[in-house]
C-alpha cells in the first residue's frame, strides 16, 4: 500500500473511533445502511466488470486496436466518443480498461474521447436527468460535453 492510502485508512479509523464514542447507536445503523448499499453496489460492480471481461474475451485489445488503428484518427476519435456516451461503465472501471487498450496500441486521442465521453455525457441516463433538470437542460449538457469531450481528446492528442 502506498502512503496516501495507509493515510485515508489511519484518518477513517479514527473517525470511526470517534464516532462510536460519540453516538454508538447512530454509528451502528450507519454501518448497517452502508453495508446494504455496499452489497447493491458490488453486485453491479461485479456485473458491469464481468461484462468487460466477456467482452475482451471475445473482442482482445489488440483486435479493438487494430480496428482502431486501421481508421482516420478524427473519425476514430468521434465513433470511441460516440460509443462512449452509451456506455454506462463506472470510472473506477473506466480507467483500468483505458489502459488495457493504451497498452494495445489504441491511440491516446480515442481512448481519450471514449474515457471523457463515458463520464461526462450520459445517453443511458439521460431519462433521469431529463426528468429531475429538464429537457432543455439535459440536452444542452449533454451536447456541450460530448463537443467539450473532443475538444479534450484533441488537446491531450497534440500534448502527448
């Protein structure tokens, strides 16, 4: 473990410590409740992380990277940007997967946009924010983030 880590472990131990000695009862629902939105949360996690797996079984890094590869970089840079906003893939996942295909030879420009697009523009979940921001708004951001999302994967493109 690294440093930064031990140092959040030693920080939430001693909230926890402090917790209990303040309010025991409170403290022990909160685990509770924390507990049962671990457990629907990690059987989502493991879905979407099977998924992926499946996926590269069928579909190998390298095969994802040569198709890539084979295109022009803006259009290969559009269409993973473009798979990106329907795809609903937590970052904490997002991020291990970009590295797999980076380290297959997909370029840093789509694997850039597919990355920014997956966490800021969301067509799965646009129904939701439809209804809780309404249309106009969803759309404008939606919209603002994929074309913000190419300008990203450009920009990271030239720099690196």
């Amino acid at each position: 473990m690294d440093v930064f880590t031990i140092v959040i472990w030693v920080i939430t131990t001693g909230l926890l410590v402090f917790s209990f000695g303040k309010d025991k009862g409170k403290t022990k629902d909160v685990l509770k409740k924390a507990s049962f939105m671990g457990r629907g949360m990690a059987l989502s996690i493991f879905a979407v992380i099977l998924v992926i797996g499946i996926i590269l079984a069928i579909l190998p890094p390298e095969q994802i990277a040569a198709f890539i590869g084979k295109q022009n970089v803006l259009v290969a840079t559009i269409v993973a940007a473009a798979f990106g906003t329907v795809t609903l893939i937590p970052a904490f996942i997002a991020f291990p997967l970009i590295g797999i295909l980076a380290g297959a030879g997909v370029g840093v420009m789509p694997s850039v946009a597919f990355l920014t697009t997956l966490t800021m523009v969301g067509i799965v979940t646009f129904p939701l924010e439809k209804k809780e921001f309404g249309k106009k708004f969803a759309i404008t951001r939606n919209a603002l983030s994929f074309i913000f999302a190419i300008i990203i994967a450009l920009i990271m493109g030239v720099i690196l």
